[in-house]
C-alpha cells in the first residue's frame, strides 16, 4: 500500500489526508497542536463556543461550499460589517459606501480627493494602492491605523513588494452587504467546524508533534509528502514570519445581541488597541423583524430525495417512479429558512400551510424563498410567521405556503469575540 504524509492538520491538511486515503494510501498526519483545525477549531468558555478567528465560511465556489457543508451542515446569513471612525465617533459600513459619504465630518475635502484620484499607474505600496484608490482622507479613517494594528507594523510601505486586489470595490453603491456575490455561513452546529476535521481523519494516524524534518528520514518512507504548514516551520527557521501577531480576547455579555440587524462584524480602525469584534446572531422575538427576508440555497432533485421522502411519508404513488417527487419533498427547506440568518436553538412547528401549484421533477434546481409577516407573544410563548414560495431555476412557482413556527430561546446568554 502506498503511503502519504500530511504535514499540518487545518482544512488543507485534512481535507488531503481524506482524499488520499479514499486512493488507497496509508496516512499519516503530523499536527504540532494537541488538536486538529488551527485557527478553524471550536473551543469552549463557560459553556459558549468560540474560534481563534472566529472563522465565518467564505467563498465562490459552489463547489467547494457543498463538499464542506456535506459533512458539517452550513446556514448561510446576510453579512454587515461596520467601521467605527474615531474622528467622526461614529459607525460607518464598511467596504466604504456612497450612501455614507455626505454624513461624514470631512466630506468636502474627501469629495476633492476623489476628483482628483489616478488609478492609471501601478501603486508602488499598500499605502499608495489606498490613496490611489480613495484619497487620503478615507485611507487614514478606514485603512491606516487598522492595517498597523492588524499586522503589528509602523508604516504600510513596508508592504512593497504585493498585487493588491480588493474582495470589494473600495468605495461601495447599492446593497450594504460585505463581499457580494459570494457566499457567506456558519456550521449549524455548536462544535463549528470541528466534526468535519474528525470525519477527514477517522482511520489516519495521526501525530501530534512538531515537524522534524531528519525524524520522518527526510521523506524517504513515503510516496506522497503534502505540506499545508508555514514554509519557516517546513525548513526549521525558528524566527516566526513578520507580520502576524494577534490577542484574542472571549468575553460573554448579560444581553441577548449586541449588534443590530444583519452586522456581524466591528472593525476599528482608530487608536484603540483591538481591530474587531465579532458578534453571532439569535433567534429571538425581540431580535427578529417583520419583513425580514430569507433565502435558501439551491437544491438539484435527485433519485434518493425522491426515494427518501417517499419512504418517510409512506407516499407508493407510482409517480415516483416517473420522477415525480412527494409534493412535501421541499418542506424542510422552507421550515429551514430562518436558519439562514439566525442561530435558533430550538423550534415547534405550531401550524403549517401549503399550496401545490407545480409537480416537483427529478433533476430540477430548485429554491425556497421567505417573508416574515407577523410575530406575536401567546401564553407566554412567542411565535413567528413566514410566508414562503419554492420556485425553480426559471422563477416558475411549484409550491406556496405559511407556516407558524415557535421560537424557543436558548437559556444561557450569547458569546462574543474580541481581538
């Protein structure tokens, strides 16, 4: 049998280590941490998880984004991240938006600064990329002091030698959600990310010591070497890389939400000493919205959707046969939707209403899309209730209903991140 050795055990490393051994080879993985995940890892304080990071997923590819959320189910949220700028004394939504410009002490000479950028030349630094970009004035309130602190540097020349190329536009128009087109989540589960490092390893050796490079005979025993660790680990440097240095801080406040509506992130781009805060939402009476808006993700009907369903219902109808589904066969991806933006501890379906307008097919790509219209307090016990439509890939509407769920809050308070 062929063997492998991983060095590193984050999601690169795992994420190797269970490919290989689906080829056929024998593994192991070397991990310098008495713990598989690197910054990625789920710990816990006084009963509230928390990650070195926090790690939110963020990506493109589609692809990618189903491989992990087939192993650690993932909700997907609406993404908000605020700046707080120490001259104005105030939050502004960051990446910069339009919408915030005229509201800002120093507009004026910020409105000259834009007219007179020039973006045709190559930016020599990550200082001139930013003034190229969006002048001065907005670089010393979004960008300078956070970058030093981030990086625990003096200046942001010392950045010279890069290709810069922003997630966003550097100055924003239209929606105030960060890194559009993309998508943005969160496990559902407490433990985060950390079922899926333990499904990548099940049946691997693994080795928790640092990497010696003579100990493992300079890679003479092995096939395959993946390394996913730092290059200075990988040749012995001692000296760390530059440029990363950070304190996490775990606090836990005696209040259900701290920030509003769909902000998730804090920067701080001042004096202070810490760059971020970092907040996950609950599902509450009092933090839900009427008229807050869900969406799923996309969903391809396949034969053991249609045989599963069946099953569970006791549906023999011999239009499953022909590819016909259960017309239920999409319910849990409508009773699911308020998972996209919040973390709900726990539920009760009270009451459920559906309109079949469309057969659901074998091989249709179909989406479920939500509306709060009413919330409300009975006996006690606080309620909300959604409106939903399940559509496929053509807008066609196959499914309509309402459904009242109850709300169950979760008893110990929420968690917070600092660093």
């Amino acid at each position: 049998m062929p063997r492998a050795l991983i060095l590193g055990g984050g999601f690169a490393g795992t994420t190797t280590a269970y490919l290989l051994q689906k080829e056929g080879y024998e593994v192991t993985l070397i991990e310098k941490e008495p713990h598989l995940g690197g910054g990625c890892r789920t710990f816990f304080y006084a009963g509230h998880p928390f990650q070195y990071g926090p790690r939110v997923y963020y990506g493109y590819s589609q692809k990618v984004f189903e491989w992990v959320n087939s192993f650690t189910p993932i909700r997907r949220f609406p993404f908000e991240l605020r700046t707080f700028v120490e001259s104005d004394q105030r939050f502004y939504h960051y990446p910069i938006h339009e919408d915030d410009l005229p509201s800002m002490r120093a507009y004026a000479q910020i409105r000259t600064e834009l007219a007179a950028r020039d973006n045709t030349k190559e930016p020599k630094d990550f200082e001139e990329y930013w003034i190229n970009r969006v002048g001065r004035t907005l670089y010393d309130m979004f960008v300078n002091n956070y970058s030093k602190k981030m990086w625990m540097i003096d200046d942001n020349r010392i950045f010279d030698i890069f290709k810069w190329s922003a997630k966003d536009k550097p100055i924003e128009s239209g929606p105030k959600g960060t890194y559009k087109d993309s998508i943005i989540g969160y496990p559902y589960g407490p433990d985060g990310y950390n079922p899926y490092f333990d499904r990548m390893t099940e049946n691997i050796e693994i080795v928790h010591r640092k990497f010696e490079f003579d100990y493992y005979f300079g890679f003479k025993k092995y096939d395959v070497v993946v390394s996913s660790i730092p290059v200075d680990e990988l040749v012995g440097e001692e000296d760390s890389l530059p440029y990363v240095g950070r304190d996490f801080q775990v606090i836990v406040l005696p209040c259900k939400q701290v920030f509003p509506g769909n902000v998730r992130f804090c920067h701080y781009a001042g004096s202070e000493p810490h760059t971020r805060i970092t907040e996950f939402k609950k599902l509450t009476l009092e933090t839900l919205q009427v008229g807050d808006e869900f969406v799923s993700d996309d969903h391809l009907v396949l034969p053991e959707d249609i045989e599963a369903h069946g099953f569970a219902v006791e549906d023999e109808h011999p239009w499953l046969a022909e590819g016909v589904a259960p017309p239920t066969l999409m319910a849990n991806q409508a009773l699911h939707l308020r998972h996209s933006k919040y973390l709900v501890h726990a539920g009760l379906h009270a009451r459920m209403e559906f309109s079949f307008v469309e057969p659901i097919r074998l091989g249709m790509r179909v989406r479920t899309r939500g509306k709060v219209i009413d919330k409300y307090e009975r006996r006690g016990k606080p309620y909300m209730v959604t409106e939903y439509v399940t559509e496929d890939d053509a807008g066609r509407v196959l499914v309509r209903g309402q459904f009242t769920q109850m709300i169950i809050p979760e008893p110990e308070a929420p968690h917070g991140h600092t660093r």
